[in-house]
C-alpha cells in the first residue's frame, strides 16, 4: 500500500546570478560616436544607426566597409569624419565607442567619453567597457539580445540562430501594432487585469496568426472579447516528455507560459518549469511508482476547484498524458464539472529511449506491429488481463511501462508462454536525460542484469526481435557500458 500525500505548492528558487544586467538603450535621435576603425568598428556603427542615432565617425584611415557605413544605415544617419577625434567631438554624445587597435588610445577615448557623460563600449576590449554587444534577433520593435559576456560568441550566435527559428518574421508587425494600440488600451482599461487579460487574448491571436499583419478589425475584435468579461477557467494535459526539455513541443511551451497553475508530477524535469510564466503557483501533485503519491481523485478535485475560479490549469505530465498517464480519469472529471479540457501531446518515453539510443522500434523484417502495456494493475501487481498470446510474438516490438517491481515476473512468464528466451529485450533508465543508462539481455537474462546493474531511476523496458537488428553507434556502446557498470 503506498503511502498517501497531499498536493502541495512549490515555489522557484527565483533569480540566479546575473553576470552583466540586460538593459536596452533608446538611442532615437541621439548622437552617437565611434572613434577608430578596427576590425568590428563598421558593424557596430550600422548597430548605432539602425537604432536611429545619428553617428559621427573619427578614422583617420577608415576601412572600405567603414566608407560604405553612411550609405547602409538603414535608420538614423552615419557622417564619416577621416582624422582624430578630439574632446570636442563628445559634447552631447550619447553613446561612445572606441575601436582602436592601441590599448593606451582606446583607455583615453573611454576616460573622454566618460568624462562627457557617454554610455561607453570599447571593441574587443570588455574591461574597458560600461555596456557590451550580444547577438541581436531582430523583430522590431521586439528585439531579443543574447550575452555570454564574451566568453563564448559562437555559442551565443548559435542560440541566437535557434529562438530566430522559433519567432516567426510576422511578429514584427503584431508587436508594431501593439506599441500604436498601448495607449488605447491603457486609457480603455484602467484596471491591470483588464488589460493584462486583453494582451494574453492579443498574444494568442498572434501565436495562432503570425504570417499575417493585424488590423484594425483584429482590435475591434478584441475588444469586444475582452468587454465580453473574463474567460473562464481551463484545463490543458500537456505532456513534459521523458525528460529532455528540448522535446517540449511549441504548443506546450505556449501553455505554460499562459498558465496560472501548474500541477506537476516528481518525473517531470525542474528545468522544464522554468518555461513557465514568473507569476504561475506550481503545485507538486506526484505520484511515484510504489511510493508515497497523491490520490488521483485529490488531483481531479484540486484541478476541477481552481478551474472553477477562472483559473487556466496547466496539469504537466511526464511523456504523453494519453498514454498511462490516467488522462482518462482527469479528462472524465472535467467534463462532469464542465471544464473546458484540451490536451497537448508530448514525447512518450517510449519514443525518446528509442531515438536516443538510434533503435527503431518497427522494422519491415522484423517488426510490422508494435505494442505498449503497462507493468503493473491499481495494486502495483502484474495485471492479470494482458494478452500473453501477444506478448509471446518476438515479431512484435513490446513496450512496457513501468515495468520495475513485475519485470522478472512479466518475462518469465511471456516464455512460458511462448516467447524465444534469446529475444532481444533491454531496459532505458532515466530515458533522454543526463543519467540515462541503459541494461540489454534477452528474455531470459534480463532481469538478472538490471539486478545486478543496481540503477534508479523511472525505467522503460523494449522486448522484440527488431532491437537486435543493425549495429549499434558509438554513442550507444557508451551508454551500454554505463549501464553495466
């Protein structure tokens, strides 16, 4: 019997240490001034510019890309000077850069820019410097920058390239409509929520349309949405996947960061909750294999009762709520409570061990029909009603689920029933996470070797002729000897 235990709400750690503070400078009609010509000089000026100051350069022997500058500011203005700057040259200068390559030079730029009351960047130089240069994803006017305070560009670039393909090019016109309809809608609603509830309704639309510039019909509409009240409360099954929280789909990542509560379970990935929104209680609501776990019908109620005061509960699930993961049960107490209930596939551990280890889980020579079952009934005992018959069918790729405590039972029962003691079976542990490990055998010899590999952790057990077909990568010998270690 396991050990009963209440839902209870768990809070983040909150900020880490920052190494520099993000901030963002409006530098509109602003003058700016950038004295050298280095390597990097000209990309900043252009950086300067499409900001829209107005920046003069001081290079007595400027480059070509820098002579082109003025002709490829596509806002603001670039002036190019060919001599040496002078403290005159700072006088109401709003940002200062030096790009010289002498150190003792550049040191007396930054002193005269500082002394004028300039925010200064020194090129290649960060002890120099008040503000540094990260990668730029461009949206604007929504901009995202991206700092490894030096230590790692190409790293920094890299991320740069991956929330580029997550923020489709659209979004400039959608954010560009919500800077012209901001004082509209403040002066509409003068009530925070009001108006938070119309740009959660704003950013939905744009989510769901980001291909297309909105309209002033795209307004009315809003408005006549949120004028209508507030939305009531929801519930979304959104399936974490096993634990790599680079398999989040878009769509999950969309719900938790529109969530207010999220009820979570212990195998659910920590870093996976940082993807939701700062405001959002987090409620620990875990059921663990044979351990201390929260009763279902808890769970049902808690998620019914805070849908009910208008909340939008996101209830996170390892892997795939649809498969044993009793999304049944929770989408049943929904709709007799009449809460609009959605569900968010995710990564089924199943799918993740596979691709993490290179194994196809069908194979046309060996296996044209694959199966999940569970390891264990409502007891925690292995269920009287599985098909032995297609269990036994080594042509058949058999996924069990937590298959921990009956693993021993379940096969030596399976070759009783027929099934080829040298079938090919293994078991992923910790399945797409740092730790994971993996134990191989066969049938008759795989319980053995998970009992001698003494390793924790949620388990996934794969039986059937085609895992024994191709050879294995490099990357899977590594992770055999951790798992027979």
């Amino acid at each position: 019997m396991r050990s009963p235990r209440s839902p209870r709400e768990t809070r983040s750690p909150g900020l880490d240490p920052l190494a520099v503070l993000p901030v963002f400078v409006t530098l509109t009609g602003k003058r700016a001034v950038l004295a050298g010509a280095n390597g990097g000089a000209a990309w900043k000026v252009k950086l300067l510019a499409a900001a829209g100051a107005h920046v003069d350069v001081y290079a007595p022997e400027p480059t070509e890309e820098m002579r082109l500058a003025p002709a490829e500011a596509v806002a603001g203005s670039v002036t190019l000077h060919e001599r040496d700057w002078s403290p005159a040259d700072l006088q109401g200068v709003a940002f200062a850069i030096a790009a010289h390559e002498d150190e003792g030079e550049c040191a007396c730029f930054v002193a005269a820019a500082r002394a004028a009351g300039a925010i200064v960047n020194a090129v290649d130089r960060p002890h120099l410097c008040d503000v540094s240069f990260g990668a730029i994803v461009n949206r604007s006017p929504l901009v995202v920058g991206i700092s490894t305070e030096g230590a790692a560009p190409v790293f920094g670039q890299t991320v740069r390239a991956r929330i580029e393909a997550m923020l489709p090019v659209g979004f400039k016109a959608w954010v560009g409509a919500a800077r012209d309809w901001r004082a509209r809608i403040t002066e509409r609603y003068h009530v925070f929520a009001e108006r938070r509830a119309f740009w959660e309704r704003f950013t939905d639309r744009a989510f769901a349309e980001p291909d297309r510039a909105p309209t002033e019909a795209d307004l009315d509409a809003l408005i006549a949405e949120a004028d209508a009240g507030p939305r009531g409360g929801s519930v979304v099954l959104v399936g974490a996947g096993p634990g790599d929280a680079e398999l989040l789909t878009l769509k999950a990542l969309r719900a938790l960061r529109s969530a207010d509560v999220i009820l979570y379970d212990d195998l659910v990935a920590p870093e996976i909750l940082d993807y939701a929104r700062r405001e959002a209680r987090t409620m620990l609501v875990g059921k663990t294999g044979h351990g201390p776990s929260c009763r279902q019908d808890d769970i049902n109620a808690l998620m019914v009762s805070l849908a009910r005061t208008g909340k939008r509960v996101v209830r996170l699930k390892s892997g795939d709520p649809l498969v044993f993961g009793r999304a049944g049960e929770e989408i049943d107490a929904c709709r007799a409570a009449g809460i609009p209930v959605t569900v968010v596939p995710g990564v089924t551990a199943a799918q993740g061990a596979a691709a993490s280890l290179a194994i196809s889980l069908t194979h046309r020579d060996a296996a044209r029909r694959l199966q999940y079952v569970t390891g264990h009934d409502r007891r925690g005992a292995l269920p009287d009603d599985l098909n032995w018959a297609a269990l036994a069918d080594s042509s058949v790729t058999t996924v069990v689920y937590m298959p921990k405590r009956t693993l021993r039972a379940l096969l030596a029962r399976a070759v009783t029933e027929g099934l080829p003691p040298a079938t090919p079976a293994l078991v992923v542990f910790n399945a797409t996470r740092a730790d994971q490990a993996l134990v191989e055998g066969s049938a008759a010899t795989l319980a053995d070797a998970v009992e001698a590999a003494g390793l924790d952790g949620p388990a996934i057990v794969m039986v059937g002729d085609a895992l024994g077909r191709g050879a294995r990568s490099a990357v899977v010998a590594e992770v055999l000897a951790v798992g027979a270690g």
